[in-house]
C-alpha cells in the first residue's frame, strides 16, 4: 500500500543518509589528515580539495541513489532514474572536460558533484511523489534534522582537528572513533 510503501521510504532514507554522512562527514573535515597520513603530505595537500568537492557532490546524491532510485524501480518506473543516469554521465563527461581545461583535476570533481547533485534534484520528487509522499516531508523528516545533526558534528570535528592537528593513524582513527560516538549520540537525541 501506499502508506506503507511511504513509511520504508522515509526509513530507509534516513538510514541511508546517516551512513552516507558518517562518512562524508569524516571526509569533509579529517579527509586532508588521513589523506597525508595515508599517501604522505603532498597528495594530502593536493588531494584534500577535490576530496571535499567530490563529498559535497554525494550528500544528496548517495541517499536519492540508494533508496529513491530502488523506489522508483520497484513501483514499475524505471524510466526516470535511467535516463537520468544517462543526463548524469553525459553532463559529467561534458562538464569534466570543460573544467579540467581551467580547473585540472578540481574542475573534473566538480564535473562529477554538480550533475550528481542535479541527479538528485532531478529523482527525489518523483520518488516522493510514487512513495505517496512530498518532497517539503522528506526535506522535514530526513535531510533537515540529518544535516542539522551532521553540521553539530562536523563543526567539532573540525575545531578538534584544527586545534590537534592530527599526524599519526592513532589520531586519525581517533577521531574516526569519535565521530561515530558523536554521530550515535547526536543522531539518538536528534533525529
């Protein structure tokens, strides 16, 4: 029923958006001390921009793809997500070249994080609207206390790793530890 079909939606986007924040969270703030402590401190360096561009491409994108596009297909509307897939690729194609060309390797992540956030943009309400739902309810009940949760989150994280300057694997783990706890916590009182 359309009820229910509306309540395994909402659900499984949240969880779906909590992971994906786990981890883009952790990216977006420590990405350039794990990167240094991973790779050395110049990919650290270079990398850490298209790193954080690229995660800020997959907040909504990770979510819509993993659980709006399998409520599309499932409700027998394929065709939406397909050829939005297909828009998606060509305009990341096309936009990559564009930007490498001004931007190098920056501007081929944003090739990639703008389309995927169209994407995004482009699904959701459909998926909305076949789940019997809005899309003002999924921005109320999923993203808006998820990102207010996950914006407490990455705030402190990134006060910690700007006051620690974490080097070592030990404080990189560290604080991947305590964003978990922190995201546990956050997320049980919040969301």
């Amino acid at each position: 029923s359309s009820t229910e079909l509306q309540a395994v939606f909402l659900r499984w986007s949240k969880v779906c958006t909590l992971v994906s924040l786990l981890v883009l969270v952790y990216l977006i703030t420590v990405g350039q001390a794990f990167l240094t402590v991973w790779a050395g401190p110049e990919v650290g360096r270079r990398s850490t921009e298209v790193l954080q561009v690229l995660c800020f491409g997959f907040l909504l994108y990770l979510p819509v793809r993993g659980v709006a596009v399998p409520v599309l297909m499932g409700s027998g509307s394929p065709r939406i997500p397909a050829i939005a897939m297909v828009v998606t690729g060509a305009l990341n194609l096309g936009l990559s070249w564009w930007l490498v060309q001004t931007h190098g390797i920056v501007g081929v992540a944003w090739g990639t994080a703008i389309p995927n956030t169209l994407f995004a943009a482009w699904v959701l309400p459909e998926a909305c609207r076949r789940s019997g739902t809005t899309t003002a309810v999924y921005l109320r009940q999923v993203l808006a206390p998820q990102w207010l949760a996950a914006g407490i989150i990455g705030t402190l994280l990134w006060f910690t790793v700007q006051h620690l300057q974490p080097s070592t694997w030990l404080e990189v783990v560290g604080l991947g530890i305590l964003e978990v706890l922190l995201f546990a916590s956050v997320w049980l009182g919040l969301v």
